[in-house]
C-alpha cells in the first residue's frame, strides 16, 4: 500500500512512528508538509503538487493537522478526497473536532455527557455567564485555544467577571464552562481507533495547574476505564465522525463527561503510558478500512 502522511515535521515523535510502523508492516509511506502544498481544483483532473512535481497516486492518507493550519489543511485534504483517496480522518470530521462551539453542540445532541457550557456574544452581563456556568469557581475557554493555551480558570466571582468581560473587550469568543473540582486536576484520554477504546491514559497536571495536557508539564500514566467511559469515548468519536481520535474525560460524580476530541492526538503520551503499539494499531486499521473513494463522512452536522 502506498500512504501519504501530512505532517510538517518529520522529527516528531508521532510523525515518526507512524513512518516506522507503515515500513515494518511492508507499505511505502512519503511523508508530505502540506502547507508546501498547491492544489489545482478542477472537475476532470484534480491534482496536488509538491516540491515541483505533481503528487502520485496514493492509497490512503494519514491527517496530522496542527490546529493552527486547520483551514489550508484541511483544503489540501479534501484535494486527496477529491482524487479517490482513503482518509483516516475525513476534512469535514477535523474541521467539526476543531471547532469547540460546534462540536459541544453535536456532542449534546447525541447524549454525550458534558460540563454546564455558556456561550454569549455580549459578556457585559458576566454575572448571569457564571450562573448560568453553576458559579464560580469556572473555566473559561478560547474557541481558537489549543493545548492548554487560552484556558483560564476563574477562582472566585471577582476574578471569573474580570477574565470574561477582558475577553470580551477584545472580541474573544469564549466558553464559560462549569468546572469539575471532582477530577482534581486529571483527565482522562482515551484513544479511540475505529469503534474500539485500545487505549487509555491518565494525565495530570503540574502542581498548581489544572490543566493536564502534557505540553504544559503535566505527567501521564495507565488508566483503567469504566465501560461508561468506554461507551463515552467512542460515541464522542462517532459523533464527530473521526475513525481516529483521543477523546479528553473528566470523571465527575455524576459520570464522565467530555472536555474535547482530538484528531490528531499525540502518540507519545500514550504509548509510553500504556506501552501499547498506537502506530502499529493506526497502520493495521488502515490495511483493514482503506478503499477508494470511501469518503463518506459517518457524523453529521
């Protein structure tokens, strides 16, 4: 088989094992910075051209977008869409993940168990925003925030008005979001692949941190999951329409509930965690799924 991989640095942990684990499994894998990309969009003959050359014919295609080049990522992808190419995550099912307000929404619509969410346009009213969140102590949330970056966790009623109505004043759009004093400072991620959890982990955050992702210093370990959790991450993943994804849980007292679904999770993190074989797992349900022109986008909204 021959795969494509969009990653813009052949350095990375993830971009590398996925490489390995394609070549160990006998495929020929080129790795592709897609914001080096040129897409010629027409009817007949659509191509994508790279380093100079028109891109061959591929079989599959592996999306590693990096939240900041969402919308030329995910343009270059549906180019590869467009020409018969199997999509371990489809454009429209990253493009749905990344948009936080969207994909609170589609989580709601099908169930999923979520923090009290406010969102408002007009934030001179921040009192009723952290009512309507279940008082502070809260957490506030750029939409356009990724890894931890442009989360804030208003403490008290002063501090939460202050953060909101400062954001506001810059034309920030925000989530307001009840906050889980319960999880004491951990997540859990679960890496779904397919319709199946195949593994977890439990991340912390740095002391005097709530937040746990681990570029900001959080640490990770093994996590056994519920089958509630279970049954959560994959129907998130589903939701969402990705094959592939890392599902962030916060186990509440009432139950699990979902902070994101990430569509190009970190390998890292997890396979030292759970000492499992991500790559090789990715790899072997691409050999499984991958058909030309499936294309199909299993979510929807």
């Amino acid at each position: 088989m021959k795969i494509a991989l969009l990653s813009r640095n052949q350095k990375l942990y993830s971009t590398r094992r996925l490489v390995e684990a394609a070549q160990e499994r006998g495929h020929e894998i080129d790795t592709i910075d897609h914001l080096k990309c040129y897409i010629n969009i027409t009817s007949n003959n659509p191509t994508i051209r790279y380093k100079g050359e028109d891109l061959p014919k591929y079989d599959a295609v592996i999306p590693r977008i990096g939240a900041s080049v969402t919308f030329y990522g995910t343009a270059v992808l549906r180019q590869f869409e467009m020409m018969g190419v199997y999509p371990l995550n489809e454009s429209v099912a990253i493009s749905r993940s990344r948009d936080k307000l969207r994909s609170m929404q589609l989580l709601a619509r099908k169930g999923v168990g979520l923090p009290v969410t406010v969102f408002a346009h007009q934030t001179s009213r921040a009192d009723e925003i952290i009512e309507m969140a279940g008082g502070a102590p809260v957490v506030i949330k750029l939409l356009e925030g990724t890894q931890g970056i442009g989360v804030v966790l208003g403490e008290t009623q002063k501090a939460a008005e202050s953060i909101i109505q400062a954001f506001g004043g810059v034309g920030s759009n925000i989530l307001t979001q009840q906050f889980i004093k319960e999880a004491g400072g951990s997540d859990i991620r679960c890496l779904v692949i397919g319709d199946k959890v195949v593994a977890a982990m439990k991340r912390t955050g740095k002391e005097g941190d709530f937040r746990s992702n681990l570029h900001r210093g959080g640490s990770a370990e093994l996590a056994k999951i519920t089958a509630i959790e279970r049954k959560t991450a994959t129907t998130a993943a589903k939701a969402m329409g990705l094959r592939v994804c890392g599902v962030d849980l916060l186990r509440a007292n009432h139950g699990p509930v979902v902070m994101e679904v990430n569509s190009s999770p970190g390998l890292e993190g997890i396979e030292g965690a759970t000492g499992k074989d991500i790559a090789g797992m990715i790899i072997e349900h691409i050999e499984k799924t991958a058909k030309e022109g499936n294309t199909r986008t299993r979510g929807k909204g």
